[in-house]
C-alpha cells in the first residue's frame, strides 16, 4: 500500500468554498468509480482556510501517470475536472496547469 499527500488552494471565497464542499458530500458515482477504478483504496481531504490537503492510498501498482491516461480518456472525469477547477488555484509553487500537488513528507511517527 502506498500513501500519498497533496495539496491544493480554493478561491479565496466562502460561497465558492461552500459550494465546493457540497460538491464533496456526495461525489459523483462515475467520479468515485474512475478512483477506485485507477487503485485508490482511500481518499480523504482536508480544509483549512482556502488550502486543501488530500490523504491518498492506493495499490502498490498504482501510478499518477495511468491516473492521468485513464482521466484523460473519460469525458465524465474531464467534465468534473473542468468544473472542480472553477473553485481551486494553483499553489504559488505550481507550474502552469498544475492543481494538486505533491507533498514532500518530512516526518512519521510508527507505534511499533
């Protein structure tokens, strides 16, 4: 199981940002199905202020580059992807067209 943390900005505005969060209570059975179609076993995000932060597991075999390939080819997925975009920003650091992005991690803390 691998595990990944991204993060991204909303519009610094708190209709949109409301908006955005009614669009999460219940995700779009065709949007749900592309993530879990593509390994994702577990996806939960987080908010403060405007910054989102997203927790992802997934399959071992599991690659944002099939992700992409898979995405691209769903014209549902495109669609809430174009839609999703009207409510986000791109983090100061990302590059042009880039949305979620990448977190390095710098700690862990293991019970065992």
């Amino acid at each position: 199981m691998k595990k990944y943390c991204l993060a991204v900005d909303l519009v610094d505005d708190p209709v949109m940002i409301a908006e955005y969060e009614a669009f999460h209570k219940q995700i779009r059975p065709e949007i749900e199905k592309s993530i879990k179609d593509a390994g994702i076993t577990r996806m939960d995000i987080f908010r403060l202020e405007n910054r989102l932060f997203m927790i992802m597991e997934a399959e071992d075999d599991f690659s944002f580059e099939k992700k992409a390939q898979m995405d691209a080819s769903n014209p549902k997925v495109q669609e809430w992807e174009q839609l999703m975009w009207k409510y986000q920003q791109a983090l100061p650091s990302a590059k042009p067209g880039e949305k979620w992005i990448l977190m390095k991690q710098i700690f862990a803390l293991n019970n065992s």
